[in-house]
C-alpha cells in the first residue's frame, strides 16, 4: 500500500499516479482507477507514453559516456580523501533497469490502452444500492469504494478463488485524492472531524483486500489540508510505504539558488518491511524530483557548491533547516531530532 | 509468570521485539494467542521460519492461536452469514455503533482456556499492534478496559504472561493513544522502549533499546531499574551491544 502525500497544487503527485497506471499497462496488468475528482476515462487518455527502448538507452549512454570520459583522468587534489568513495550516481544508469521509462510530453497510443483490461469507479456515478453498508460505520463514499474493489477481486480472480485460472495476473489500484472533500469526508476541513475514523477503516479494510490477493494500490492524500495530525499518525502506520512530494511552486524555496535545478523535494517518510527483520534501506534519505521536458526524475540532492561571496545568513540557516527536514524520514529506521548527521 | 510486559516504540519500527518474543514463547513450550492485526499470517510466518520456529505446525498442534485481524475483518464486512451462529467476531466492534472490545475479549479467554488437550507451560497473550484498535474506532476507555480483562484472566487467573506492542511519541498529536500508552506504562512490570537513536540516522545502529523493571510496583523502597543498549537488525538476528561500542566503530 504506497501512502503519497500530495503536493499543494497537486501537480507532480499526480504525474506520480499517472506513472503507476502507465506501468501497469505496460506491464500487462489490470487496472483499477477510482477518482472523485476527475473520471477514471479522462484520467486514463492523459498517460505519458512508454519509451520506446533504443531511443531512450541511446540518449542516456550518450550522457554517460560523456560524464565519464571527462572525469576519468582526474584525480583530485585538494579533496583527495574523497577520491576513494564511490562515485555518486544522481540518476539511474541504464544497465540496471527496472520498469520502463516514460515520456510526458507524448500520450499512451490508445491501442496500448485498450489493450490491459481495466475498471473504473467514479464516486458521483456510482449509484447507493447495498442496504448492507449501514453495519459498516463508515463514510458511505468509501464503503461503497470498497465493496466495488472486493467486488473485482473476487470476480475477476485475483485473490486465487477460481482455481480454474491458470494465468494468474496482477491488479493496480489507483485512488485519487482519497480524503478530500469530493469523497464526502470532512478530514481535510475541520480539526475535529465528524468521523476521524472512516479513513483509518478504510485504509484497513483496503490493507486486509490487498494482503488477500495480488495487488499494489497508490493512493494519493492532500495530507497538507488535514489539519488533525494525529489521523496523520494513524494513517502512516497502516500504510506500508509512504512518500511525500513537497513542490516548490509558491514557495520561498522556489528562489532559493540551493534548489535552483530541481523543482520539489521527495520525502520518504516510511518504507516497506515485509516478509523480513529488515527493510531495504537505501544509504541517502536527500532526494529531489525534477520534471524536465520529457522526463520526470528523481534524483539525489546536489547542493551546488557555495561560491558566492555574499552568503546571507538567511540562506544557511535554510539550509541547515531543510537537512534537518531532509534527514528526518524512513520511520522504519532510527530518526533523531537534531541534525547531526551528513 | 504473570507478568505484563510493554513494547513500546518511538519513531522507529519495534515489531522485531514482537517476532522475538512469538519465537521464544513457542520454543519454550508456552501455549499462545496471538492477536495480530497488522500483517498477514504469511508475514509472520516467513519471519518466524528465519528465527527457527514454524507457525503453521504450532498452529496444527494447538499450541498457537492466530487471530488474524486483517482476515476476520474481510469476513466481518464482506462475508455472507455467519458460519457459526452464536459466535460472533471477535472484531464485532468494526460494525456496531458501540467501541466495546468484549467480542475480542471472550474470544483471548475461550483460546487460552485450559482444555482438554495436552496441557502447555504457562498461556501467553500477544498483541501487535494495541494503537491500531483506536485507529479502527475503539475508544481509549474501552482499549484500556480490554487489557485490564485481559491481565486479570490470563496474568492473575491462568498465570500466564501478557505482551502488548504500541507506538508512541513524545510530541507526538495522538492524545487518546499517548493516554492509553502512558495508562499502561504504569501498570506494566517490564517496558522495552525501542527508539530511535537521538543523534538521527545511522546504518550501523539501527536504535537503541532501554530496558525498565518496574521493581518499584512491588516493593515499596524500590527504584525502576534501567538499561539500554544499542541494537541492530540483521536478517535472522538482532545483536545488541552497549552504546558506543558498535561493531562498526570498534
């Protein structure tokens, strides 16, 4: 269950999403997209389009071609304790390659759409037929949601009830905007909320359908409105990852020139542990996203190196600020309070 | 024997103490009930497989009874009638208006009750996690009702052990779960605290452990008695080391 804290306009949590339905599709697995803000049809046209293998590898090895012939022959001088580190990677090399690689300026040829089978749920759609859902003490909005995503599980066979099946495939959910005012919820309106549970039910029940069967669920929060926190809390632990995006659109890091390449942080608050003791925990918890004409990267914070002469103090202080907020994430491992750690 | 102990965690993940003491109680011969309401059987499982014990004989044999939250849920909301009429689920609480835990309650003392069968060392109560039955509705007073039931059947009554996990945070904006947690770190007789290190992230040393007796329950001069270590989480195996003296650093 992959918990993604919306940015404020909304922008690039999206893309997030959009991402997650088009590797789906690629993939050849079913889909399920169920929205209250826009219809699952819409959702489903604007996917960016899967690049195509040769042109994509030919243009990242020629990048990385030329960084590597530039910095082979130099060996460092003055930092030279760092000359026996391993080279920082910002972005992914093309031998490792896991997933696809899309590119946003194109859409998904509806061929390739057509061509995985997929459900869709639009709330006002929906019609309120099940007498059952009083019994469940929940926001209506997302009981019905449920009872329609248990509906295709069992239905379609994804959680191994028809041994008749021999092609067992993979189910995406996607739900957009979950908690917003759209779904009927109040959670992002008022501190004390009518119902502070329904969320958390939700978010429960869908654990219990997705630990059932075989499928991985997005869902996207506009976590920043819900002014309860301690829902916030509750929320984190029953998901097993969760990812915040924070955009710098209207911020006053938009003009930071610390940031200036990128254009949002991503915080990892909480990573999967499943199945282990352990949980993979990669070594750098700074990562920032970039959406570049064609391409929507994750990268690892690169702070440029601080030349200028003129250095405010206004400026250090965020940035001693922001290693703190940078380096507070991953619940599943240790975090502290101050920011001792480089 | 009869003894309440809390895990309690901050900022980190203590579920590692949750597998450790599942094992140690099988191994050592302990008839348990396992309410587990955050992950899968399979989950616990695979882990318990790494650590030397298999669920799933323990299961056959009677010797552990696995409440599995997320499933009992699915057939509390999604199933058609109740295969057994009479005998509701244990999560009756999800459904109905009322938070009472009394449905969870009745089904710890029916699993733990001395039967007929071959007879077990000491029965044991295991909870993962304690804070998500307030996420799923309850209300603080009927979750601290359910442990005081709890501790009266099994720890006075059968002599048995009780273990709770629950999270918590010191700034933590969850009043009802830092009212429960607090509840129960005075009534408890051991509390192992799993947090994360203050000093922030670290791959070497994955938290620190503080280990607190709560002699000063039971005699009246007594001082808690604390320890701590620091930990780290390997795949079949925690070691534990006294701060500072992490392998990595040595």
């Amino acid at each position: 269950l992959v918990f993604t804290e919306e940015d404020k306009y909304g922008l690039y949590s999206n893309l997030l999403f959009k991402y997650f339905l088009a590797e789906g599709i690629v993939c050849g697995h079913d889909l399920f997209v169920a929205s209250a803000k826009e219809h699952p049809d819409n959702i489903l046209k604007e996917l960016p389009a899967p690049l195509l293998d040769d042109t994509y590898r030919k243009e990242l090895g020629d990048e990385a071609a030329v960084v590597n012939s530039e910095d082979f022959q130099d060996s460092m001088k003055i930092a030279w304790r760092y000359q026996n580190l391993p080279k920082m990677e910002a972005s992914p090399r093309s031998c490792t390659k896991f997933g696809h690689y899309y590119d946003v300026s194109k859409k998904m040829p509806p061929e390739l759409c057509q061509s995985v089978k997929w459900h869709s749920f639009y709330l006002h759609e929906e019609q309120c037929s099940e007498p059952k859902m009083k019994a469940w003490n929940m926001n209506s909005g997302y009981a019905r949601l449920l009872q329609s995503i248990q509906r295709i599980i069992s239905q379609e066979g994804f959680d191994g009830s028809d041994p008749q099946k021999k092609q067992r495939n993979v189910l995406r959910i996607g739900i957009q905007s979950l908690g917003s005012v759209l779904w009927g919820d109040d959670v992002c309106c008022s501190e004390t909320p009518e119902d502070p549970h329904s969320l958390t039910k939700f978010l429960y029940v869908l654990r219990g359908l997705l630990r059932k069967s075989l499928s991985a669920c997005i869902i996207t929060v506009p976590s920043h409105l819900i002014q309860n926190k301690a829902i916030m809390e509750r929320v984190t632990n029953l998901s097993d990852m969760v990812v915040g995006l924070e955009s710098f659109i209207g911020s006053e890091r938009e003009t930071n020139p610390l940031y200036k390449d990128y254009h949002g942080l991503v915080h990892v608050h909480q990573i999967p542990r499943l199945n282990s003791l352990i949980c993979d925990v990669s070594d750098t918890k700074d990562l920032a996203f970039r959406l570049k004409r064609k391409l929507f990267t994750i990268e690892r914070l690169h702070l440029p190196p601080d030349l200028s002469d003129t250095v405010s103090r206004a400026s250090k202080q965020d940035l001693a600020g922001s290693a703190k907020l940078l380096s507070s994430g991953c619940g599943a491992v240790a975090v502290g309070k101050k920011h001792l750690d480089f | 024997q009869g003894k309440f102990t809390l895990l309690r965690d901050t900022r980190t993940d203590g579920s590692f103490l949750v597998h450790h003491f599942l094992s140690f109680y099988l191994r050592a011969g302990c008839k348990v009930c396992f309410v587990a309401l955050l992950q899968s059987f399979s989950h616990y499982s695979i882990v318990a497989q790494k650590l030397g014990v298999n669920l799933a004989a323990a299961k056959e044999q009677g010797q552990l009874v696995f409440l599995e939250g997320l499933k009992s849920c699915l057939n509390l909301l999604f199933g058609e009638e109740e295969e057994q009429p009479g005998q509701p689920s244990p999560l009756q609480f999800l459904s109905g208006s009322r938070g009472e835990l009394r449905a969870l309650f009745d089904f710890v003392r029916a699993s733990l009750a001395p039967g007929a069968q071959r007879s077990w060392r000491g029965p044991v109560l295991l909870v993962d996690d304690l804070s998500l039955l307030l996420s799923l509705g309850a209300a603080p007073v009927a979750v601290l009702d359910f442990i005081h039931y709890c501790r009266a059947c099994v720890c006075c009554q059968l002599q048995g052990n009780v273990v709770v996990l629950v999270h918590s945070s010191e700034d933590s904006e969850d009043e009802e779960n830092e009212l429960v947690v607090n509840s129960l770190c005075h009534h408890s007789d051991l509390i192992l605290w799993a947090e994360g290190l203050a000093t922030g992230f670290c791959k070497d040393v994955h938290g620190q452990i503080k280990i607190i007796k709560r002699l000063s329950l039971w005699q009246a001069a007594e001082q808690d008695q604390v320890q701590i270590y620091q930990y780290k989480i390997q795949d079949r195996n925690v070691t534990f080391f006294a701060p500072g003296l992490s392998a990595a650093v040595l």
